[in-house]
C-alpha cells in the first residue's frame, strides 16, 4: 500500500503522522508527505520521502504567526482562514496534484488544515481520510455562534467552489472524510462518543520521532522537589512576556517545594532565579516522565503528551481551538483553567497547588493516560489505514 500524508508546516500537525508513517513502513507499505519541502525537512525524519506542495507560501506561512499572535478570538478566527489556510490551500493544490500523480498513492491522509489534500483526491479518485491532529472541529465548535460557524461555512463553499467541486452530491467537507477521520485523542478527553458516526476512529494520541533538540541539563532537575514544566509551544512565546511575569511571581512562592522548568526565550525571561530552569525549548517528551505537572496554553499536542504520562495540567487557552482543549481537559477533572492575558501569580501558585496536592486532577489525568493506551495511538491509526485502500 502506498500513503500520502498532506500537511501544513506546522510541527503538531506533522508530528501525529510522523508515528503512522514509521508504523506503516515498519508493516512494508510505502509513505511520503507532500507540503512546503523546506518546512517539512525540519520537521519530519531525514528520510521521508517529501514532494513538495506550496513551497511559495511555506516560509510565509510561518511568518504570519508573528501577525496572528496577538489576535483573539474572532479575529484570530479570520485570519487564520482569509490569511492561511484558503491561501495555503490554493497554492498546494498543483504540487499535491503532481504528488499524487507521481507517488500514485492507495490512500491519501489529509490534515484539517491541509484543504488541497481532500480537494485533489476527490478530482483524481483516491481514497481519503483525515488526519484530525486536534479534536476541537469534531466537536460543534460554533454552536452557540451560528453566525460564525455560518461565516466559516462559507469560506470552505467558496474554495470547493473554486475548484469546481462545490455541486459534488452531499455538500461535502473537506475537513471531513466520509470514510475515515483518524482522530488522535479518546472519547475520555473529547468527552462522550456517541454522537460521533463509526468511521471516527478514535486511536489516541501517536507520538513519533522528533528533531534532536539542544543539550538539556539534566543534572539540574532537583530530585528534593516536586517539578513542572511551563511550556507555551512554538508558536506562542513571544505573545506570552505578561504571563512569564506570573509564572515567576508563582515560582517564587512555590520555590522551597516546586522547580519551574521554564521553556521561554531568554530575551524576555532576563536573569532566572536559581529556583527556576530557563531553556529556550526543551526535548518534552523525554522530560515529561520526570514531571510532576504541566502548565501550558491548552494546546492540543502539548495536553495530550502530558495526560499520556498521567500528568495534571493547569491550562491557560489564547485562541484558536485552545479553549475547546482547555474546556476539555476541565469537564474530564483534568486540570485548572486560569487566564492568559490577566493571571496573577497567587491565582497561579493557587491552581498549581491544587492540581499538586489533591487527588482528583491525578486520577482523571491518569485515567486517560490508561485510555490512551488502550486506544492504540500509530498502530490503530495504521489498521484503519490498511481497510480503508
């Protein structure tokens, strides 16, 4: 079986098919990625096959964080689609056409935000499933904002329009497979499965090989006191110098019992404390079994890779699907909701307190921890490749 993964330049979306990809060829099957080259090569294995797919915009794609990261919710909502993902979508769909052409590919797997994956596999008749790298779109995200869902509605008609798919039978959705949707998390963390039709397969979280970060100074993690990360990822750092101020103030408080492995730039941070570790990235997975909790902006990725080593969270959600993920990992007793743009540090100290101390937030961490096991993470994404060619 040949797959092709189509993708954003973006490291947690790329990541989950990292680990299907590497399952599939463990089992004999062929796989490439098709996506900006230059972006993808950071992030994916030096081997992967890559076939380049919007390269034009790939750089530029990145560089429109630094305008977004500041922007909220409906804002951000629209920029998100006027500014990246149709653009993205329209200048892939030739270099995912040649890939297609090219590799020849039994099933096609499409990231949500990799529109032009759906839009050219149903144009030359392959096979498609989605790569649902976060769980927020399954889950009637604008309910209670029809007008917004409306507006959304009407960006993705408008670009099937544009390909001239716009009167295919069912007025389909590219975010969606009709066949397969692989969605990376369990009904314990998205909350109750039954309004999900059976081709949503939940397979848990699938963690695959990363980039090798810098040297992390592992000497210095104090085995007296209990440890937390504080990561806001990639993408959001820069927008985070209010609430690196919290984390200090509450770092200060807890210094005696808690060290704060901070994941920061140190041109915001200035001078840490000694009571707390500033590394400008940190190599998370291989840290995460030495942890205690995390805080962090709700990410989807960075929820998932801590509830999978039955760490509490305390979450502080900026935009895009972050509050979806925040309000999940809440409703499952997970952790503590606190505010990003106007969290002090007592109302820090006070949530990481709480989900150091009392057992509830552990358990439920740990109960998905045990749900994500079960659920088969690569290996089931894999099987439910394999019936769908």
């Amino acid at each position: 079986m040949r797959v092709l993964f189509t993708v954003p330049p973006l490291a947690g979306h790329v990541n989950p098919t990292v680990a299907v990809g590497a399952e599939l060829a463990a089992r004999g099957h062929e796989v490439a990625w098709t996506g900006p080259a230059a972006a993808l090569a950071r992030l994916l294995p030096a081997q992967a096959r890559i076939l380049p797919a919007g390269e034009d915009v790939g750089g530029g794609y990145s560089a429109l964080h630094e305008r977004w990261r500041d922007l909220r919710g409906v804002g951000a909502l629209r920029f998100l689609w006027e500014e990246a993902l149709v653009p993205l979508a329209r200048a892939m769909v030739p270099g995912v056409t040649r890939a297609v052409r090219a590799f020849g590919p039994d099933v096609l797997v499409a990231d949500q935000q990799a529109l032009a994956g759906p839009l050219v596999a149903r144009r030359l008749g392959v096979p498609w499933a989605t790569s649902a790298s976060t769980s927020a779109e399954l889950t009637r995200p604008f309910a209670d904002f029809p007008k917004v869902g409306e507006w959304v509605a009407g960006q993705i008609s408008g670009l099937l329009a544009e390909y001239g798919a716009a009167g295919d039978p069912g007025g389909w959705d590219p975010r969606f497979s009709e066949r397969l949707v692989l969605v990376f998390s369990t009904p314990e963390l998205v909350g109750s499965a039954g309004d999900f039709p059976p081709h949503h397969a939940f397979v848990g979280p699938a963690f695959g090989a990363r980039p090798p970060s810098p040297g992390f100074p592992w000497q210095r993690l104090d085995p007296a006191r209990r440890r937390v990360l504080v990561s806001l990822g990639t993408l959001n750092q820069e927008a985070g110098a209010r609430f690196y101020g919290a984390v200090l103030g509450a770092a200060e408080r807890l210094a005696e019992e808690v060290q704060f492995v901070l994941a920061a730039p140190a041109a915001l941070i200035g001078a840490a404390p000694d009571h707390v570790l500033l590394q400008e990235s940190v190599p998370q997975l291989e840290l995460l079994p030495h942890l205690d909790a995390v805080v962090c902006h709700a990410g989807h990725n960075t929820v998932c890779e801590a509830l999978a080593h039955g760490l509490p969270l305390v979450v502080a959600p900026i935009r895009d699907d972050q509050p979806i993920v925040a309000r999940q990992v809440v409703e499952a007793g997970a952790g503590i909701r606190v505010r990003f743009g106007r969290t002090r540090a007592e109302e820090l100290r006070d949530a990481l307190t709480a989900v150091l101390d009392e057992p509830g937030p552990r358990r439920a961490a740990r109960r998905i921890q045990a749900s994500f096991a079960a659920a088969g993470g690569a290996a089931a994404a894999a099987d439910r490749l394999e019936k769908l060619s």
